[in-house]
C-alpha cells in the first residue's frame, strides 16, 4: 500500500470513529430521511379494496369500528388508531394523506429504535445502519409504510416485543417484562398473525429460560398470563373469526408449491431481474455467518439472531400448515409484521463480520434502494388513471347524475371516490326514472349496457376512453337522452 492509499485509508477511518462517536445523531438523521421518502409517497388519491374497507369502517364511531372489525378478519386496534387520527385532524381534502402519514408513524419508530437498540447491543454504527437499510430497502417497505392498514403497526409491535423479550431476558428487569408484554398484546390486537408473531416470541423465550435462567420463569409466566387476560375478550372473537373462515369459500387462492416461493418474490422482489435470488442470498449468508460465529463464540446475542430468522419463519409456517390442512387462511403479507425482526436478524448476523465488508454491503442495499424508491413511486402516482378519471368526474357529474358500474365488487372502492347514493349497480337502474345523465364504468368482460336498453329508451352512449381507479382499467361512457 502507497502512502497515499493509506493515507485515504486512514481519513476514512477517522470519519467513520468520528460518525461512531455521534451514533445516535447519525442514526436519527438516516431515520428521518427515510420518513421523508415515505412522506413523499403519500401525495396521491389510489386506494386499494382493503384500504377503501379502512377508510369506510372509521367513519363509525368507536362502537361502530370495533362492532365492523368482529365482523372482518382483523382485530380493532389499528382502526381505533385511525379513528382518533380522524378524529384529531378532521380534514376532507387531505384525509387519505392523514391516514397515510398514521401508517408512517410506526415505521418510523421501529427504524429509530430498532436501529439504536442494534447500535446498543453491537456498539456498532454500520450494523445499526444495516437495520435500517434491510427494513427500508431489502424488504417490501416501500409499500406498506403508506398503505392504510395495520401492517405497519403490526410491525412496530412485533418487533419491539422481541427485542424487549430479550432484554427481559438478559436483565430480569421489570419494565423490560412490562414492555415485552404490552407489545405482546398491542400486537395481537393489530393483526391475527401478528398475535401468531407474539405466540412464538413467548415460547422462544420460555424455551431459552427453561434450558438457561430457569429464575425467570415466574415473571415469564406472569407476564403470559397477563397478557392471556387482556387478549381474553377478543380471543373468543379470533376463534369465531378462524371457524368462520376455515369452512367458508374465503378469497385466499390454495397454497401451492408456486405460491410459496411468490412468497419470496413478495417480501424481495424487484422488478430487476434475479433481485428476489440475490437479496435472499444475502440473509442465507447472513445467517451462515452468524452461526458459523455463534458455533466459535456461543454468545446470548447470537442465539437471539438466530431466535429472530425463527419468529417470521414459523408464523409463515403456521399459516401454510393450517391452510394446508384445512382452507386457505394465509396470505403473503400476512408475515410483514414479524419481517422487522428478520431485520434483526440481518444486523446481527453480518455485525459478526469486519466492517468494510458491511460498508460494502450497506452500499449494495441503497443501491436496492433507489430502484424500490422507483418502483414505490410507479405504484402510487404513476400506475393507476384515478387522476384522470376524477378530474373527468369532478368537470361533469351533477347531482342529477348516476354513475353505474358492472363489477360488483368494486363498489367499496367506488364507494370512496363517489357518492353512495349516486353509484348504482348496472342490474339495479330504473331506467324509466332517469332524470340526468349516467357514467358507465364499463369494466372488460363484465354486462354492458344493450343497445335494445339504448334504444328503448332514446338513449345515446358515448365513448369517453380508457380510464380507471387503483388497478381497475375500465372505459368510461357518457349516457345521455337524444335531443
């Protein structure tokens, strides 16, 4: 090595103990740089059918929203989140944009401190920042951090219910227990699987106390039974809610060997070609650095790490196997909230190495980045014509106007473009009492209006082009009497 290499060298490691030394600083500046690029996402009126379901089901009052969600799949608590947000900042133009920021909220907490707690534990800034980045960019974040659903609070609490685990673990303290459980059971009422996520995490850690610190087996199991009480009311509901939909035709596609490794092209996939191999490649590795490390140090931490690939790893299995054995109950995003402490895992397993091989690969996940970023941004603002469609709608429709439509189940998601009483289905128009016009959102394949309905009554149908709302391309038709 010259002596001008090594003098780069040697700047590079200055600037990296001086970025060391302001960890905390340095990992709040990433943080919010990141929520700015999820705030960036939210500028756009597209709602998906789950997302028009959230944005119905909080216009109820509290009772309301917990009475819509015993008759859903999913438990209240992300709703009754929404609703105070509702509540608290009650604008009609920029109400999906609220929501979209409640849903940031939780994603920008877990990136905080998930990322400080790796840097506690490892003392280490790369391997913070690793976290991070795998959470932000080597998984399907992108998307979720603004989809009005739970997914993202499920996140939150799942992750931070095994990190306090282990904390609970290592120091015995009390509001380590406390927390451990308040996020147990904060995540059990967020989503189904992530009470699945918080089951496993529970049993994870009484298997490590029964074989390591069997003196922390009183407060595990009163922290259990605890949470077992608080959960009570809606376990009863959970139960309902799992016989309802194991002997019912319910929308999840069968579980095949095909629909297993989508699995994978979900939480990982790009758009470029062989992302899915190479980002899964480098948990592999991850996890075989980490335990080749874990076999020559045998460290608490260690174990965690490899505690953590097991939490997302069984809830996915759980939900295949019960599917498997009786009917389709488990669909890909269901694991998203135990995919944070996938992240953990990642962190903890590549710390293990020098940490220019993690500059390298911190490198390598904002170049995965960028190309997320892109895609995030095609599937909010640039994927759909509900722009266009709106703007068209908002220059024409009148009071006296219908809009009918011929897919019936979109009418939730038409539902939150257009007045309830102005959509009506193509099977249900009284044509003999049409005082306005009619927009027809003709949908390919479905009924069309007949030209014997046209011409009875004195009825001209025009082609206004293609338009459409979230992935729904229809042709827009102006119906109107002849003069």
């Amino acid at each position: 090595m010259n002596n001008k290499t090594a003098k780069v060298c040697l700047t590079a490691h200055n600037i990296y103990e001086k970025l060391n030394i302001h960890a905390k600083a340095v990992i709040t500046a990433a943080t919010l740089f990141m929520t700015v690029l999820f705030v960036s996402l939210c500028f756009n009126n597209n709602v998906h059918t789950d997302e028009a379901f959230s944005m119905q089901l909080i216009q109820n009052d509290y009772a309301g929203v917990i009475s819509g969600t015993m008759g859903s799949q999913h438990p209240p608590l992300y709703y009754l989140i929404a609703k105070t947000a509702a509540l608290l900042f009650p604008t009609e133009t920029y109400k999906l944009q609220v929501q979209k920021f409640v849903t940031i909220v939780p994603v920008t907490l877990t990136l905080l401190l998930g990322s400080f707690w790796v840097q506690k534990k490892t003392n280490k800034l790369l391997s913070s920042l690793l976290f991070g980045a795998a959470l932000s960019f080597l998984i399907c974040t992108m998307e979720y951090a603004v989809q009005v659903r739970m997914y993202s609070w499920g996140l939150f609490f799942v992750t931070m219910c095994g990190l306090e685990a282990y904390d609970a673990y290592i120091s015995g303290k009390l509001r380590h227990w406390f927390w451990f459980g308040l996020f147990g059971v904060a995540a059990a009422y967020t989503h189904n699987y992530a009470f699945v996520s918080a089951v496993i995490i529970c049993g994870l850690l009484f298997l490590m106390i029964v074989f390591y610190k069997r003196e922390h087996i009183r407060p595990w199991l009163i922290t259990v039974i605890l949470m077992f009480a608080a959960y009570l009311p809606w376990f009863f509901v959970l139960i309902s809610q799992f016989l309802g939909t194991a002997t019912s035709d319910y929308w999840i596609p069968e579980i095949t060997g095909e629909t297993i490794l989508g699995y994978f092209t979900w939480a990982f996939g790009l758009d470029t070609a062989y992302s899915t191999v190479m980002i899964l490649l480098l948990f592999i590795l991850g996890g075989v650095v980490g335990l080749i490390d874990l076999c020559r140090r045998k460290d608490e931490l260690g174990v965690f790490s490899i505690l953590c690939w097991l939490v997302p790893t069984l809830t996915a299995s759980a939900g295949v196997i019960v599917s498997l054995l009786t009917s389709p109950i488990y669909y890909n995003r269901y694991v998203y909230p135990a995919m944070g402490l996938l992240c953990i895992f990642f962190a903890l397993s590549w710390s293990r190495v020098e940490d220019w091989y993690q500059l390298v690969l911190l490198l390598f996940c904002c170049v995965i980045g960028v190309e997320r970023y892109k895609e995030a941004i095609d599937l909010e603002y640039l994927s759909t014509n509900t722009d266009i469609t709106m703007a068209y709608l908002e220059e024409n429709l009148t009071e006296d106007d219908i809009v009918v439509y011929n897919w019936s189940v979109y009418r939730l998601i038409y539902e939150y473009y257009v007045d309830g009483d102005q959509l009506v289905y193509i099977e249900d128009v009284d044509w003999d009492s049409l005082s306005g016009d009619i927009y027809f959102f003709y949908t390919y394949n479905c009924e069309q209006i007949s030209q014997s309905t046209l011409d009875t009554y004195g009825l001209i149908m025009e082609d206004m082009g293609e338009m459409g709302v979230e992935q729904n391309v229809f042709v827009m038709y102006h119906v109107y009497k002849a003069e």
